[in-house]
C-alpha cells in the first residue's frame, strides 16, 4: 500500500462515501497497532458501534467522534502519501537500487508511448554514471589502494552501478533522450580524490569515443547529449516524470552518494526538469562559442553534417582531454 498508487486513491474513494471503518482497517494493515491515534482511534471505533448499535460509521449518522475520525484518517492518508512520495535513502545501494527500479518503470512506460512523448533524464554529476569503466579496468585500478575486504565491497557496489548504467543504456539505445551536465575538474573544481579523478575522466573519453566501435555503445551515444559546467553543481538526477534525486556526499564516496532524497511529486519533478532544460540550453550555448585555439582548430575536423549532439560530444571530449592534462599536472607535482 506504501508504494501504491490506487491504493491510496482507493482509501479516498472511501472516505468520500464515509466509510471510515473500512479506511480504518486498511489503515491497520498497514501500521499495525502502531500509533497513539491510531489506538485511540481504534477504541473510538469500538465505543462507538457499541453506542449506536452501528456496522459503520457513516456521515448520515453523525457523532461528536465523527470530526475527530476523519480528521485522523485523512492526516494519515495525506502523509500515506507525503511518504511514498518522498523519501530519504541512507546509502549508495539503497539510492542506486531504487534508481534501478524506477528506470524499469520508465522503460516500460517508454514501450507504451510514442516518440514524441518520451520525457527526458537529467543527469547533473562530476562526470556522470558513464564514467564507469568496465569491471576489470575498475578492479585493477582499486585493487592497489584497498584492503581485501574493503576490494571486495567496492566490487559489490560497482556490479550494482553498473546495472544503473546499463540500464540507462538501454533507454538511450531504444531512443530515450538523456541529457548530461558535467563538471570536470578544473583550477575551479579540483577533485579531493586526484587519482579518482584521473581514472574517472579516462573511462569518459573512452566511453565517449567508443573506439572499440560497439553498435549497441554507439546506438545509445545518438541519444544522450552533454555540456559542460565549469563550476561544480548540486547532484540531480531526473529520470523522466518517474522521481527525481539529489545526492550529498557522506565521505570519501569513489562512486555514488551516501546520502540522498529521492520524490515523486510531479509538480517538483517538471519544475526541475524545466529548470535544467533553461541551464542546458545556456551551457550549450556558452560551450558552442568557446574561443580556445586548439578547440577552434579542432572544429575544423568535425564534419559539417555532424548531428548536434555529435557536435557537443566532440567538445566534451575536448575539454575532458584538457582536463585529464590539469590532473596528471597535479599527479606529477605531487609525486
């Protein structure tokens, strides 16, 4: 009933009709004898019926209880709802499993729409879930700063996201938009973790170019767009009208986020989805007349009939190689 929809639509119906003995019973499935209204509503109840004689309560039969009842009942329902609508998830696992499920959701919203109905994801991250990597270029690189049971933690947690990844793969693959917004490091946003930072960046250009010249990898690039923020930004994560993320950091987290919210409020999530839409938009913008030489250069290789979101890969790409020099600088002189 939590994660239900219609079930909380049906214990409205209920209380429109007045039949408050019937929402109280649901009410109990749910919470048990948990409650001090509610075990004081119970004995209502109870005092009642034996009052009157009634099966039900009912608005036609009035009582001093009544406005009581309903006032209790419909607080309930309403932070029934709040609940199942917002929610607070004390781990990366907890966030990445559910980030899981509700890109299933979407997926089979997705199967029931028309093209031109699908909503966007937003992704607003360092580098985002893209930055990866594969199983054993991830093992290789923990493998030398870990101990063995912290390695094989981090090898669980990695399996998980990339479950999240592939699945947002298969969104982008069948057509999905998604849409990107990155802060690489830079002399304005310097990674506490430089290593991680160097590793991180990589898999994105490797991602990114596909050099391996993966159908499946390529067919999804088609339908994920990216630009650039030079200027660390909030995590936000919007998976189409489904829910919508904020993550914060706990700790030293290599990947995900210790700590997040996670709503469904739709009037949040299209505030939100239009607020991104206005930023995307800027950032493009500010990143299609970037005037570096080598990137003025660089446009000169790039096809004239390349799509738009070829265009923009090709400058993230850029600017996560300038990137990647900043941070091997730093490794250099640290060493």
């Amino acid at each position: 009933m939590k994660n239900n929809e219609d079930g909380i639509e049906k214990l409205r119906k209920l209380m429109k009709k007045g039949e408050f003995k019937e929402v109280f019973d649901e009410l109990l499935k749910i919470y048990g004898n948990k409650g001090t209204d509610l075990q004081m509503l119970q004995y209502s109840f109870e005092s009642i019926k034996k009052k009157f004689k009634l099966k039900k309560i009912t608005h036609k039969e009035y009582n001093p209880h009544e406005a009581r009842i309903i006032k209790i009942l419909t607080e309930t329902i309403d932070s029934l709802e709040t609940e199942r609508k917002f929610t607070i998830l004390n781990s990366r696992e907890d966030r990445t499993m559910k980030i899981i499920e509700d890109l299933k959701e979407l997926k089979i919203k997705d199967l029931l729409l028309k093209e031109e109905s699908k909503t966007k994801i937003w992704s607003v991250a360092f580098l985002s879930i893209f930055a990866l990597g594969d199983e054993n270029t991830y093992a290789s690189f923990i493998k030398e700063t870990l101990k063995e049971e912290d390695f094989e933690k981090q090898k669980e947690q990695f399996l998980i996201l990339s479950e999240e990844k592939k699945s947002l793969l298969q969104l982008a693959a069948c057509g999905h938009e998604i849409r990107c917004i990155i802060c690489p490091a830079n002399a304005k946003n310097i990674s506490e973790n430089i290593k991680d930072a160097v590793y991180r960046t990589t898999q994105l250009i490797n991602f990114l170019k596909n050099d391996t010249g993966d159908s499946f990898i390529e067919r999804a690039l088609k339908h994920i767009h990216w630009v650039i923020a030079e200027y660390p930004q909030r995590n936000v994560y919007i998976l189409g009208d489904i829910s919508i993320y904020e993550g914060f950091k706990k700790g030293h987290e290599r990947f995900g986020y210790g700590l997040s919210t996670r709503q469904t409020f739709k009037e949040v999530i299209s505030s939100n989805s239009q607020l991104y839409e206005v930023f995307f938009e800027g950032l493009s913008f500010r990143n299609s007349i970037d005037a570096d030489p080598e990137w003025q250069k660089r446009i000169l290789s790039i096809r004239k009939e390349a799509r738009r979101v070829e265009y923009r890969r090709e400058y993230v790409i850029f600017k996560l190689e300038k990137s990647l020099e900043f941070l091997n600088k730093i490794v250099k002189e640290r060493a």
